[in-house]
C-alpha cells in the first residue's frame, strides 16, 4: 500500500448503509446483518430517491465526529444527530457503516513543508482537551501523541497529502500510529467505541497497512522478538539466520537482510491483530458491529505483500474482518474494457484470489471513478458503458462495485437487473471444478509464482475455475475440486504437500508447474519433496510427466525460470506503485502482466501448456466456452444447498467510448455438480427477461456435461441452471 496511490476523499466522512428488511433480524436497538454478496449493491449516497432508482443496498451515511477536532459540546450534538440519523434509517430498514480512519491528521506550513510530528492535530488535543473525554479514552498518557508515529530507522515518518484529482495537494498531511503502541491502539478504541454507540453497525477501517520502511520504535521492535519467539523456532533460526537467540538482533531494513521475510508477515499479523482488537471492543457496545480493512487490489505480489497489511488471508480469517474493502483499480489504466490497441484489460484474477482470501465474504471494489478527469468529458454513453463492465466483471466474480460518484442509465439497468435476481444470486459462491492454487507467503519470501497470470490465461483460453488459498489445504472442501493445479508454488509445507498427496490417492488430479514444494514454510530446502514422490522420486523429473495415483492423477510440467526472471520490461510510473511495473524484475505475476495482457511470451507458452493439460487431464470435464472469443470471460457459481448454478458471461468488448461489440454464437459447455442433473436453462445476455434455453447433454455419468447456446452477450450475461 503505497502512498502515492491513495487518491481518495480522506477529507469526506464517509459511511456505508446497508438496507434489506430480509438482510437482518431486529434485537432492541442492535439490527444483526446477514452478510450476503447477493444482497449488496452500493452507491454512493443516502438518498432515498436515488437508492429505490437504482435498487442499491448500500451508501453513505452519518457517524461519531474525532475527538480531536471538536469541543465535548459539539461531540454530544453530533452524536446525537448521529443517533437519531441511525434510527431513522434503522426504523426504514436500513443498516449503517462508516469510515473510520486510522491517521493522525496534522497541517504544515505549506505543501512543500516537511511536516513535523509537532504539528498534527492530537497534540493540541492531549495538551489542552483530553481530560474532556478521558471516558472514551481513559487516563492521558504519560507519552503524547508525536511518541504514536510509525517511524522510520532514522526517527523520521512517513506522511501523505490529499489532492483532488487533477488538483494540487494542500498543506494537510496524514500520518499513521503504530498498532504496537498501547497509548495510540487506546484511542483507537475509544474512537471505534464512539462509531458503535452512533448505532452503526460496523466500519470501514481504511489505511489497512504499516507503511513501507517502517516502524522501528520500541513496541514494535518488542513484539516482533515476541512473534519471533512464538513463530520461528530456534532451530529454524539457527538454520536460516545462523542464530536462535532474537533478543538481540538487528530489525531488517530491506529485502536480502536478515528476517526479512518474517518481518513482512509480522507487519501483515499486527495489522490483523489490530483489527480483530478492535471489533473485540465495538463488540462490547453493538454485538454485531463489523469491520473491513482496505486491502488495496488484492494483487499477490510483492508490494502489496510488503505494504500493505502483507496478507489478506489473515484479514479474513474467522473474527477478523467481516468484509472486505479492496482499491483494486489505478485510474483507467486497469479498468476492464478493450483498450486502443484490441487488448483485453481484466482484474477477474486478483477478484478471485479476493473471493479465496475471503473465504465468500463480500469484497466491495473501491475501482475506477468514470468522471473527469480521469474520463475528460465523458459522454452518457461512455459512463453508462464503463460502469456495466465494471459492475460486471465485479459481479461474476463474487464482488461488489462501489459505485463513486456517477449512476448513469447503464449502471441502473444493471443494478435492476441484479435486484430482480436476487432471490437466484443469494447464498452463492463462486465455484469450479478446477482451482488455483495462490499463496502471498511466496511473495513474502521473495519468490516467484504465477496465480494470477495463470488465472488470465485460463480465462483467456475460456476455462471457468476458482482460486484457492493455502489454508483450504488442510480442509474439506478439497473434495469440491476435480483437478487442483500448482502454478509454480516454490513454498509448501509437509503437511499441506501430504494432504495434497491425500486428495490424489482419493480421486483428485493434481497439476503441478515447477518445481513445486521444494522449500517449506520458513524458505527453507526440503531433504526430500513430498510431492515429487508423486512421480517416484526425491525431486521432479526432468521431462513432463502424468501418473495415475491411487484412485487420482498427476501430472508435472517442468518450468525453467531464466536468469531475467521472466522480466515484463516496463518504466515504473513512480517510486513505489501497488499497480504498475514497480519490482517487475522481482515478481513476473504483477498487474502490468496479467491485467494487461503483458505476461512474458516464454511464460505464457508454459502457462497455456498447463491451461490445455488441465482440460487433457479431466478429458473435457470441465465448464469452459467451447467457442474461442478473445474478450468473454466465464465463472460460474452454486449455493451451498447444490439446488442450482449460476454462469456468468462478461464481455470486454466495450471502450471507454462506450462502443459495444456484442458477442454473438457462443457456446457453453457445463460441468454439473456431481450427482445432481439439470432440469432447466434460463438466459439473459441483454439485462432483460430471462428466457428458458435448449440444452443437450453429452454426457450423462458420472457427472453430467451440458451445453447451451445462449443468445447475444452485450456485457452482463447470467445463465440459472435449475438442478435436481
């Protein structure tokens, strides 16, 4: 997470309003949300006419002011108004989130003053008000606000300055507190305390990360030889670091030093610890309160691993987040379209490791605002054209898109169609037959792997499938998948590698790309690789290779990584950027490559190698389009109770002109759930009424295989397969 990146409305206090009278179940004044993907649409404001036009779910709303920016007076009246704001939208039905940031907030001379940690706001406030509000936040502390700071090596920190898009930035700075220090996590309880008692029902905590190069203080340096201690075994240590004793080490500073990679995962750990805190305290005040971390483009690879709160999986673990909040576009460079010169532009690879990290929680895109500048003029037909692709690709891939500032006609026609199927969209999950395996620890550990790029040419070559991440290894849900593939995972422990040997000898099949599982957990070689011995030896073998195994399959494809890394040659646009080419020549799997469609020429041969073994190996058992088009991508989806499915169909073919090119004479092939048969077929591609589509089975055990045609795709395509 990056600070020239985050071009947001800090200034704005922004909220969140969810509404369904089905969503939730009243207890006294407290309303208990039943989290539901279908059921979110968002929009940007809190007005009833536009809500009930464009069938949204979820807006702006009201919420507790900062203590530091108000009297006590104008606190009790403003919570008051927040009250009273909540209960009326509580007795309509509605649910209330909001923004809660995590900065301390501050003003220098100017723009192009340096700021000083003596002129952010909370240390006039610790001086000459605390005392006002010590029944939020307790005693004052006996260190003030400018000791909270997440610092750098030298003492310096880190700051950012807001700027309106195409304006300058002003003379407000932002700077964050360390979640290891006690006095500053004291008066993020008491803020967070504040929003419960307004009646939200949860917040949106933003600048979810331990900005880059930081934090060197005492509490930090503490609790990481903590962490150490509890996480890294003294013989690990002594393996990988030539020492066991952490008391006394140096903390890291770059990447090649020293616990670097355990430093990284520490900071991704306390930034999930901090928020698992504080809906601990929220909890206390409104029992079904939730938070959302702002996970910035859920894109695995190394900045973001680095930066921003290192590993979304840890967001999402049970009591943690509730939901997640994801910016996962840069301007229009990675808005799904056609772009000038014919390519297809798509995010669907970082949507599904989100919908995986998540584990089916919603993920809201915080994308692309289709307004000037970024869009200079737009016309009605571009932004109606740009927000169907985006509401689009969001929803067929089990996300939300958050709609910013404009709701054009397009964006209304699709938000319509979506609440008019909502019954069919409820309890869904994306699912597939084939998974992809993606794992951030690689990322962590300075190594290469290719799920997101793998995840593009699958989709390129029409294949519907899901990702997964490391922690469904060890879980039952193995058993939804036909075929698992390995895009080059450098880094598994023995245990997930037996219980992937497991799932073959029980009727999996395996894919594996590379040389797979060679290390473990902690980055460090294994004598022998477990699932090598799939193949019959201590290491792979040097040529491609399948074996039948126990009841399952594997297979290996070799992959020889070359000296340049499979380097995307690219300028970086800025010193750090969480979207562009920054660390190309350390990580091949970035947004410039599988986003854009600029993945190297040698690893993309290997990648659709791989992509038409995963079809050989299930003999044409899978969901895939049968007709080769260059710019549709499918996914497809079942409820818990396997009583239906759902495909979705997004076609790129759309420019930021707003030029549509239908897709015509598709043709869909479907892999029905195991021991279930498709009763009916139902289709729209135009947003319109959903009609019944002839289907022919061509094969009927042990798993039925369909295929439909459906009729023209403009954007959004849904097809609801009734089973029995």
């Amino acid at each position: 997470m990056h600070l020239e990146f985050f071009c947001k409305a800090r200034l704005l206090a922004i909220a969140l309003v969810l509404f369904s009278s089905a969503a939730f179940s009243q207890e006294g004044a407290n309303h208990k949300l039943v989290v539901d993907w279908g059921h979110w649409r968002l929009g940007h404001k809190a007005d009833p006419e536009f809500l009930q036009k464009n069938h949204l779910t979820l807006t702006f709303g009201s919420g507790a002011p900062n203590f530091e920016t108000v009297t006590r007076e104008e606190f009790d009246q403003a919570m008051a108004k927040a009250k009273a704001f909540n209960k009326e939208y509580h007795d309509k039905g509605y649910l209330v989130l909001r923004y809660l940031s995590t900065s301390l907030n501050g003003t220098s001379g100017s723009n192009q003053d340096a700021p000083q940690k003596e002129q952010i706001r909370w240390l006039k406030f610790y001086n000459e008000s605390w005392q006002n509000f010590e029944d939020y936040l307790g005693p004052k502390p006996a260190h003030d606000p400018t000791t909270w700071i997440t610092v750098h090596r030298d003492g310096t920190f880190p700051h950012y300055r807001y700027a309106p898009y195409g304006q300058q930035t002003t003379a407000g700075f932002e700077t964050w507190g360390c979640p290891d220090n006690p006095d500053y996590v004291r008066i993020m309880e008491g803020k967070v305390r504040a929003q419960a008692e307004t009646g939200i029902d949860g917040s949106y905590v933003d600048w979810t990360h331990i900005a880059g190069g930081t934090c060197y203080c005492e509490f930090t340096r503490a609790n990481f030889i903590k962490y150490l201690k509890q996480n890294l075994p003294p013989e690990i240590g002594q393996s990988k670091y030539a020492t066991g004793n952490y008391e006394k080490i140096e903390l890291p500073q770059k990447r090649g030093d020293k616990f670097w990679m355990e430093w990284i995962t520490y900071r991704g750990h306390v930034v999930a610890e901090f928020h698992k805190h504080l809906r601990t305290v929220a909890r206390q005040y409104h029992p079904h309160f939730m938070i959302s971390g702002n996970v910035f483009g859920g894109f695995g690879y190394g900045p973001i691993a680095y930066d921003a709160a290192g590993n979304m999986e840890m967001l999402a673990r049970e009591g943690y987040d509730d939901f997640i909040y994801s910016e996962i576009q840069e301007f229009l460079d990675s808005a799904p379209r056609k772009n000038e010169e014919g390519t297809k532009i798509t995010n669907s690879p970082a949507l599904k490791f989100l919908a995986a990290a998540s584990h089916g929680k919603p993920v809201i895109v915080y994308a692309t605002e289709i307004t000037p500048p970024i869009f200079p003029n737009p016309t009605e037909k571009c932004l109606s054209a740009m927000a169907q692709i985006n509401i689009a690709e969001a929803a067929a891939n089990h996300a939300v898109f958050r709609e910013k500032r404009e709701t054009p006609p397009g964006a209304t026609q699709i938000y319509e169609f979506l609440a008019a199927h909502e019954d069919k969209l409820l309890g869904a999950h994306l699912h597939s037959n084939v998974a992809v395996l993606a794992s951030l620890n690689q990322y962590l550990a300075d190594e290469l792997s290719f799920a997101f790029s793998a995840s593009r040419v699958l989709a390129d070559e029409g294949l519907a499938h899901v990702m997964i991440v490391e922690e469904d290894l060890l879980s039952a849900r193995l058993s939804d998948f036909d075929l698992i593939l390995l895009p080059y995972i450098p880094l598994l422990s023995q245990q997930k590698q037996e219980a992937l040997q497991r799932y073959v000898e029980k009727g999996g099949t395996l894919l594996i790309l590379g040389n797979s599982g060679a290390k473990n957990e902690f980055n460090l070689p294994h004598e022998q690789i477990a699932l090598a011995g799939l193949f019959g030896g201590k290491s792979y073998p040097a040529q491609a290779v399948e074996k039948k195994i126990g009841k399952g399959r594997a297979g290996f494809v070799p992959l020889v990584v070359p000296e340049s890394k499979f380097l995307i040659p690219s300028k970086a646009t800025g010193a750090f950027t969480t979207f562009g080419p920054t660390m190309a020549d350390v990580f091949a799997d970035i947004p410039e490559g599988y986003t854009r469609n600029r993945i190297d020429p040698v690893l993309r041969e290997s990648l659709v190698r791989v992509a038409r073994k995963t079809n050989e190996l299930l003999e044409d058992k899978v969901t895939r389009l049968i007709t080769k088009t260059p710019y549709v991508e499918i996914t497809t989806m079942r409820p818990e109770d396997n009583r239906r499915m759902l495909v979705h169909l997004v076609n790129y073919d759309v420019t930021v002109e707003g030029d549509l090119t239908p897709a015509q004479n598709l043709q869909v092939q479907l892999a029905v759930a195991e021991g279930k048969k498709v009763k009916s077929v139902s289709y729209s591609g135009t947003l319109g009424e959903m009609k019944p589509l002839e289907f022919v089975v061509v094969e009927k055990a042990p798993q039925q295989i369909i295929r439909f045609q459906p009729d023209a795709l403009n954007i959004y395509g849904l097809a609801v397969v009734a089973l029995e």
